[in-house]
C-alpha cells in the first residue's frame, strides 16, 4: 500500500460481528522501518474446514516432509513462517524466521 502507515500500532483487534476479521496486523511497527509503503494482514477466523495451526501426527509430518522436498526443488523461491516450517511460531519466532531466512540469502548471492 502505497501510505507510510495503515494504522498507528502493529496489531489492531477487531471484536465486533460488524466486521468479517478479527484483527489487523502491519508488520512494519515490528521493526521499525522507514518506507513510504506498508504490507498489513487481514485476519479471519472461521469456526470450519482446515485449523489454523498444525497438527503434529505422523500422518500431517509425513505429507510436510513431501511438501518441504518440493519446495527446495524451487528456483528462487522461499518459504518462511508457520507454514514453511510446520509449526507454530510466536510474531518475535516468525520475524526471526524471516531475517533468518533474509540473512542466508544474502550471503549465498554475495
């Protein structure tokens, strides 16, 4: 988005059956950044279908063992977060993860 901000702190909840999520976040507070465009993410809960989080059984560990070898078949493409390492991640774990990830990037292209 092309704003300085979307919204004055990182996460603004939603409690209210006026809206279709439940919070907002704008990962730019994390780190402080300066650009003048921001990302934020739209949160929505929905009471079926997949869970949000993983599920640590033999069968969900076999099929992201599947998935992570197709990933690193990809060219130029990264995974990272809760999905990309199957399993749950606090906002500092998941930041982490990204300038982890950022970080042995840049080094293999130096």
């Amino acid at each position: 988005m092309n704003t300085k901000f979307f919204q004055p702190i990182s996460v603004v909840n939603h409690p209210s059956n006026e809206n279709d999520f439940t919070r907002i976040v704008e990962y730019k507070h994390f780190l402080n950044q300066t650009s003048p465009h921001t990302v934020y993410f739209i949160e929505r809960s929905k009471d079926g279908g997949e869970p949000y989080y993983p599920v640590p059984n033999k069968r969900n560990k076999d099929l992201f063992a599947k998935y992570k070898a197709m990933a690193e078949k990809e060219k130029d493409v990264h995974f990272v977060g809760r999905l990309a390492n199957y399993k749950y991640f606090n906002m500092d774990e998941a930041i982490y993860n990204a300038l982890e990830l950022f970080d042995k990037i840049a080094a293999d292209q130096q």
